[in-house]
C-alpha cells in the first residue's frame, strides 16, 4: 500500500488516471464506485456496466457523479472515455472493448454472464481483476492462462478474503515460515438457509438476499477458499473442510488444535475456516518452521513455543482495499491472487431433496449449496461444479445433501462455462467425463 499510494498519487498529478471498466452495479460495486470517487486519486471508473442501466446511473450519483452519457454502441462509449465523462451502458462487452480503457473489473458474482466482457478484455489486452469468486473457482485456472498468453494480469480483489489471506500468505513465506494452513473466520454456517430466512438481514444492509445467503450456507466460503487453494497450490483436508466450531470469542491463536496435525505439517497444506473465533470476520495463516533459533526468536515475540504458529489479520474491507488491486495490476504487473493451476473445486449439494424435472436454481438460493472439493476427486468422480449447476435439469431425484454428479443433470446447451471446464481440464490434464448437452 505504502507504494500503491504513492505510484497512484503520480497518476493524479499527471491528469493520467487509471481508467476501469466496471461490470455489474450492486451493492459492492456501488462501493467501490465511491471509493474510486472519494479516497483513491490516480483511479477513475471511466464506465459501468449493468443490464438495468438505472442501477448504473445510481452508482455514479451515489458517488457524487453526474452528467452520465447513456452509451449504446462503442464509438459513443470511446467518446465519454476520451472526454473523461462517466459512460453507462447495457452491453458489457463494450466496456471490454473500449479503447482508453486501462482494466476491466467484473463486480458480478455471476458465472456463464461474465465470460463474454472477461474473454473479450482478454482479448484486447486489457487486464481482468474480479470481485468475483464464483467466476475464479469455476474456470479461473484457464482463465488465467489467457491472460498469461495475451499478457495480461488476471487477479481477484485485495478486501475480499482471498486477496487479503494471500497478502498474508505471501508475508509468512517470506519470513521464512511455511504456510500449512490459509483459513477464514466466519460468524455463522448453515447450509440449508435460503433467501427467506435471510430476507430481513439483507434489508437492513441494503444487499440482496441470494448474496447473503450465498456466505451463510457455504457457497461463497468454499468459493474463497478454493482460489486460495488454487493460488497456493494447497488442498482440502476433506470434502467441504474440517470448518471447526468453537465457542464464541475464541482467540484465533488457540484454533490450530482444531485441525489434523498431519494434514497441516505433510503435503502442500490445506485451506479451510473457522466457525465462532475471534477476530471476525478476519482471516489467518498458520505456519511452522524448523529451525530451533528461529524458532527461539518467534517464542520471544509472543507466537509461542510452535511448532505451529498464527498469524492473523482482523479485518477485511472488501471494496475500500479494491482500488489497491487495481493499482498493482496496472503499475506493477503484479496480481493479488491469480490462480496457478486447479487444486480444489465447489461441487454441488443438495439443499432439499431434489426431484427428476427440476431445473437448478442460482447460487444462494433455495436448491443447492457448495462444498469443497479437491480438483483430483472432482474429475475422478465426475463431480458437478456449482458454478455450472445453474439451470441444469434434474434427470433423476437427488435426496438432500447428496452431491450431484454430470451424470444427474442435462446441462443447457451452448454454454461458454462448459467449454471452459473442458478446456481447463485438458490443458491440466484432469480426467474430462461429461454428459451431453439437451
């Protein structure tokens, strides 16, 4: 951050701000549209993208913007870029496309509807940062190797708990201490609730209820944790983590217990959360090192005798720490946290029993939760992701909380997702079964 602000400040003073293209308009990306406003000199959200162009227009006026030109092709889009006046428009896939325009990031927590702007920034080599996990954890792996081809950043966000667990990752390892585990704090897991029963929580914060029922039944923090995973090169100690409760308060510090000694000390370490501790909602890496002197240093700065050690970071502020990302990818080439290869998959749970018939709803909503998976066990088993779950048809009945395999559902046809996952298992060589589309 100390050389985020500084890089960021120069662009300022040069009148030569980072200019982004903003898919989605919702609850965070209002956010960031105003802290992009507000607090960050250097970067301008130059145009926003959303299918109800009011919702984008709101943005701006709620960031003290206006005299918003409504764009519906993309020479009138380059126009508003080159004259540094705030663009709307309906059509994703201009933003992408628009000259002058710096980074393309997505704000939309939806799978097969960002592919055409993601693939089309890649495309015209433009760098893709995501607040979107449910995107990275279902072919971000490929993705990424896109990016790499047309040499580009691809990352997700710094203030969503990957980025921010990856900051701390990247500071243990380079203290000279392994990184076993990489975890996440949550306040609350129960992975039959739905929109109903968090209907009035998402009132009182202004958030739709899908999202927030997304982070109570499990999807989203098996999302994070897989793109940690995916970025680290760790795993999954078992299907849908180890996920301990403990009471109310605990100190972070006193979880490590909670965990499978030899799953953390053997292999390449595990991504997992924490139910209860505290500081929530923040995150923390355990690490351990051999060495006795070091060890003997770390005891005198209060982390303990070891061989286990935590360190912790209390807070994450999800659009506040956005404009950081933004930064890094433009200035510095360097990504948050990019996947290297797939290492653990969201499959698809029921959430009630399923019957033969039915179409699968979204994410957060009333049919289905994820669990992670390792990739490895996905592939074998033939496993369906959730993230292309959405608006399959149930060819059999599926009893509540059984996993659904490709071999349960006929997949919509045409999809770009579909062909992402083919793609990315064989460029990684995972096993490829699937059935046919309908």
């Amino acid at each position: 951050m100390i050389i985020v602000d500084t890089a960021l400040a120069r662009r300022a003073v040069e009148g030569n701000p980072i200019r982004v293209g903003m898919v989605g308009a919702g609850f965070m990306a209002k956010g960031v549209a105003l802290q992009a406003a507000t607090a960050s000199p250097g970067i301008r959200i130059a145009a926003i993208a959303n299918r109800t162009l009011s919702k984008a227009r709101t943005a701006y006026e709620e960031a003290g913007q206006r005299d918003v030109a409504e764009c519906s092709d993309l020479q009138a889009l380059n126009d508003a870029v080159r004259d540094g006046r705030p663009a709307i428009t309906s059509d994703p896939v201009l933003v992408a496309k628009a000259d002058g325009i710096d980074v393309l990031l997505d704000v939309t927590g939806a799978v097969e509807d960002a592919l055409p702007p993601v693939l089309a920034a890649i495309a015209a080599r433009k760098h893709v940062i995501l607040m979107n996990p449910e995107l990275d954890g279902t072919v971000g792996p490929i993705l990424r190797v896109k990016a790499d081809d047309a040499g580009v950043i691809f990352t997700n966000v710094e203030g969503d708990q990957p980025g921010v667990i990856m900051n701390l990752f990247r500071f243990v390892r380079g203290l000279g201490i392994r990184p076993v585990l990489c975890g996440n704090i949550k306040g609350l897991h129960d992975p039959y609730r739905n929109p109903t029963t968090q209907a009035e929580f998402a009132r009182r914060w202004g958030q739709n209820p899908s999202m927030v029922t997304s982070f109570a039944d499990g999807t989203k923090i098996s999302f994070e944790q897989a793109i940690v995973a995916n970025a680290t090169g760790m795993r999954v100690g078992r299907r849908g983590m180890y996920g301990p409760t403990v009471a109310p308060g605990t100190p972070i510090q006193e979880v490590a217990d909670c965990y499978p000694v030899k799953d953390l000390l053997e292999g390449p370490g595990i991504v997992d959360y924490v139910v209860g501790a505290a500081p929530g909602p923040g995150v923390f890496v355990i690490g351990t090192i051999e060495h006795p002197q070091q060890r003997h240093y770390l005891n005198l700065y209060k982390l303990g005798e070891g061989p286990l050690y935590t360190f912790y970071m209390p807070y994450h502020l999800c659009h506040f720490e956005v404009p950081t990302t933004i930064a890094r990818a433009v200035l510095f080439d360097d990504a948050a946290i990019a996947p290297v290869a797939p290492r653990v998959d969201v499959i698809t749970a029921a959430k009630r029993d399923l019957k033969a018939g039915e179409i699968l709803d979204g994410l957060g909503q009333y049919m289905i939760y994820g669990l992670a998976e390792n990739a490895d066990e996905t592939a074998r088993a033939n496993l369906l992701p959730i993230g292309v779950a959405v608006g399959c048809r149930l060819k059999r009945d599926v009893a509540r909380d059984n996993v659904l395999t490709y071999d349960d559902v006929e997949l919509p046809a045409g999809r770009l997702c579909d062909q992402l996952r083919t793609e990315q298992a064989e460029y990684f060589k995972l096993p490829v079964r699937r059935t046919m589309a309908s």
